[in-house]
C-alpha cells in the first residue's frame, strides 16, 4: 500500500470522526444538562483528539486533512433510540478501524489505530449502557420546533462557529510555525466553548441547534490564512454585537457580549500573527 492510499484511508477515518462528534454533540445537546449529556460530550471530546491524531498523521505523510463530515447515523423518535444510533455508528467504527489496521502495514500507524479501536469499543460499551439509562431516567430531547430572531441569530452563531473551528484546526495541522499552531489549537478550543454555549441557549429557548458551516478558508499560506481570519473575527465581532443589541433576553445579551469581547481578543491574537509573519518574510527577502 503507498502513502497516497494509506493517506485516503486514514482520511476516511477522519471524516468519519467529524460525523461522530456532530452526532454525539447534537444529542448531548438536545439533552441538556446532566450525568448523562456531559459523558457523552466527554465521549465527543476523545473523538476529537481521534482526529487530531488522524490529522497529524495524514500531515506527516505529505497529505491533507480533509473537512468532509463523515457517516452519522441521526433520527430516531427518543434519546433511547438516539443512544441506539450511538452504538451502531461506534460497531461500525470498531469495524472500520479493524480493517484499516488489517491493511495497513506501518506499524506506527497500526499502533494509532489500535490505540483509537480501544477507545472505539470503550465508546461502544458505554453508549449500551446510555440505552439503559435514558429510558430508565426518563430523558428526554429538550428541544422545540420555535422558531424567533434571537434564535435565528444564534443559530448564525453556530454557523460561524463551526466554520472558524474547522478552519483554525486546519491552519493549526498545516502550519510548521510553532507559535501560530499553538494559537490556532487554542481559539479553536475557544470556539468549540462558543458553539457550546449558543446551542445551550438555543435549546433553553425551546428552538433546535443547526449543525451546519459555511465554506471554510484551506488556504496552505499562513499570511492569506491569518488575513482571512482576522477579516471573519472582525465581522462575527460585529454582527454578535448587533445581535445582543436586538436581544430581547439578558442571559441571551450577555452570552452575545461575552462572544463579542472572545472574538476582538482572537482579532488581536491572530493581528499580531500576522504582521510578525510579515515582518519575517521581509526580512528574509532582505537578505535574499
Ligand atoms: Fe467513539
Ligand atoms: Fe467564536
Ligand atoms: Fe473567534
């Protein structure tokens, strides 16, 4: 097997990955607080250090991460039949990673992929439990079918959300820049919090959190990728502002503000990243 296959193969993971976290952040969302939505949101964590591992990995090996969404297994009537889904989509990852490890021949890479079927089984196991569970403790998908600006306005949120963490960590696997990967991993972290937080108050609102994202910037060069961050900071800066401005709930005002004031600071943060990078490439052209 060559690298370009191997490369397509670890990728398909990957997406497959990104289907997970959708699919289990969407349903321990729709739950609201408690024991059960924060363990599955813990589960939706592992899946995302899964991809970060797959993503450095493809990197390493002279490929791209790719942003496509994977399998999901979404609908069902209850959050029984939801955590039913969850198990199923965990046998088919238990069986996808099975045969990639059977096909694959690099040991390093097999050793990934045993390291992540573990958790893969661990996942499986608990979501079996979680079908238990939530008939037994009567939980319940919280959210409604309204429909109203403030939620249209945080349902924007979430789009945008979505968008800059999947551009940050695509910026953060292709850069060789030390101190710009370390700032992507972080304010992409920081947007995951924000994507969190809006769907939290969209459920509360009785509405339903959208997981959908615009088209994402996978420029490979640093300087136009920071150009294209600061300029998408400085517009969710803006309409976030305009939003807490129109809102007619204070917890929902505040959120928007608090988000406003996380943004301008990631303006500065990716600012200054910027024209240090440009200060260098100067430099080195100087002395060209
Ligand atoms: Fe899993
Ligand atoms: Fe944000
Ligand atoms: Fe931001």
């Amino acid at each position: 097997m060559d690298k370009k296959q191997i490369i397509a193969l670890l990728n398909k993971d990957l997406e497959d990955e990104h289907g997970a976290i959708g699919q289990y952040l969407s349903h321990a969302y729709a739950m609201g607080e408690g024991e059960m939505a924060y363990e599955i949101e813990a589960i939706a964590r592992e899946e995302m250090r899964h991809l970060d591992w797959l993503a450095e990995k493809i990197v390493e090996l002279g490929g791209q991460p790719s942003l496509e969404r994977g399998h999901m297994i979404m609908g069902g009537q209850s959050v029984k039949q939801w955590m039913e889904n969850d198990v199923r989509l965990e046998t088919g990852a238990v069986e996808q990673y099975r045969q990639h490890i059977g096909l694959i021949e690099d040991k390093g890479i097999k050793r990934l992929l045993e390291r992540i079927l573990s958790d893969e089984e661990s996942h499986r196991t608990d979501f079996g439990k979680f079908v238990q569970e939530a008939q037994e403790g009567g939980i319940k998908d919280l959210r409604g079918s309204h429909s109203d600006d403030v939620i249209k306005a945080l349902n924007w949120g979430i789009e945008h959300e979505y968008t800059v963490i999947l551009q940050y960590l695509f910026q953060s696997y292709m850069t060789t820049n030390r101190e710009a990967k370390k700032q992507f991993e972080d304010q992409a972290v920081n947007e995951m919090q924000h994507l969190g937080w809006l769907a939290e108050k969209i459920v509360g609102r009785k509405g339903s959190p959208v997981m959908k994202h615009k088209e994402v910037d996978t420029s490979t060069d640093l300087v136009h990728g920071l150009k294209a961050d600061v300029k998408i900071e400085r517009q969710v800066a803006e309409a976030y502002e305009k939003y807490a401005a129109a809102a007619d709930d204070p917890g929902v005002k505040r959120l928007l503000l608090r988000l406003r004031d996380h943004e301008l600071y990631h303006v500065d943060v990716f600012s200054n990243l910027l024209m240090e990078e440009q200060f260098k490439r100067e430099e080195d052209e100087e002395e060209e």
